[in-house]
C-alpha cells in the first residue's frame, strides 16, 4: 500500500515521468561527460571532503548511493542492499579494496548527529561503509546537474528521488552506474577494478 502511494505521487510529481531523463538516457549523458565529483560532503565525524577526493583518500573503489535518512520507503530498501554488500565484502575479504558509501542529499536535516544515528540503525562498519552529506544546497545542485540526481521534496516533508548506485574509481572517475536493484551488478564491476589496485 506504501509502495503504491509512492509510486502514484512520484507519477504525479513528475507528470508521469515526463519531467525525468530515462535512467538509460542518464547513464549514457554521465560517460559522455565524464562528469567532475567535485561536490562538497561531510561525513559523520563532520570532516569535509569532495566525493572524488575521497575516493583517493580511501584508495578503494567506491559503491555510492544517494539516499535521505529519514526515508521510510525506497532508502530502506537501498540500506539492506548496502547491509548486504558489506557481508559480501567482509567474508570475500575486501574491505582493503571496496568501500560502500551513502550520501544525504537532505542538506538541511541530515547533519552529522543524524548520521551517526543512521550508521546505528544500520549497524554499518565504518570500515567498510561510510556516511555524508552534501554540504550544501549548491553541492546538491551540482550532483543533479553532473550526476543526474532528481530530488523532488513533496508537501509531507519527504522526498521523492531517483535512485542508483555508482561505481567510482580510487582516482575520483566514475567507472559505472546501476540501477537501484543491481548492488550485485555494482559489485562485480567494483571487484574487477579493484585487482588493479
């Protein structure tokens, strides 16, 4: 019933998807541009860093999700995808080369106390899985316009969003984009890049 009355006010938001580029149309824009992670995120300890920056401080591949924490619906669902992905990349050894990463586009909520009690809910291991927000509104500008994020705030104070996982270099260059169901589709290509480092 949930899933339903979302997926009927996203229809309406979005004029029945009219007002959407199709995700296949976004992944092919996003290689085309070979779009710059130049965006400003805070982590849960409130340390700054841009998303490619961070990317080479980690020198691991990165699995990114974009997500709001205080979602009850689509973000749940990322979070178990990402719950599951930390188990493969803890039992398969790693966690010295994969890093899973979930970015707040709520700039005005998600602050890094927020975070912290999102890291808990999830029981996500910094080690492995790491946590931000953009810094601000103008960071969340630039990933809807480099990265083809779609956030539509509705009048329950929610958010309806596109969603997908990126795949990001250790040198801050996006290497792949799937969608919101394929976190194994995501890890695969992670792990190919990742005997190379």
């Amino acid at each position: 019933m949930v899933t339903l009355f979302w997926g009927c006010l996203f229809l309406t938001i979005t004029s029945g998807f009219s007002n959407l580029t199709l995700e296949s149309e976004r992944k092919t824009d996003l290689f085309s541009t070979n779009p710059e992670l130049s965006m400003h995120l805070v982590d849960d300890r409130g340390q700054i860093s841009t998303l490619a920056a961070l990317a080479k401080q980690q020198n691991k591949v990165l699995v990114t999700e974009f997500i709001y924490t205080q979602c009850r619906t689509l973000c749940l669902a990322l979070g178990e995808y990402f719950q599951q992905a930390q188990t493969q990349i803890s039992t398969q050894g790693l966690d010295k080369k994969i890093h899973l990463l979930s970015i707040s586009f709520d700039v005005a909520q998600d602050n890094p106390e927020r975070l912290l009690g999102y890291r808990k809910r999830m029981h996500a291991d910094e080690n492995i899985w790491s946590l931000a927000t953009m810094q601000s509104s103008n960071d969340l500008a630039a990933a809807k316009d480099k990265l083809g994020l779609i956030v539509l705030a509705t009048q329950f104070k929610e958010f309806v969003h596109n969603s997908a996982f990126l795949v990001i270099s250790n040198q801050g260059k996006l290497l792949g984009i799937y969608d919101d169901e394929d976190i194994q589709g995501a890890l695969v290509m992670a792990k190919q890049h990742s005997e190379k480092l």
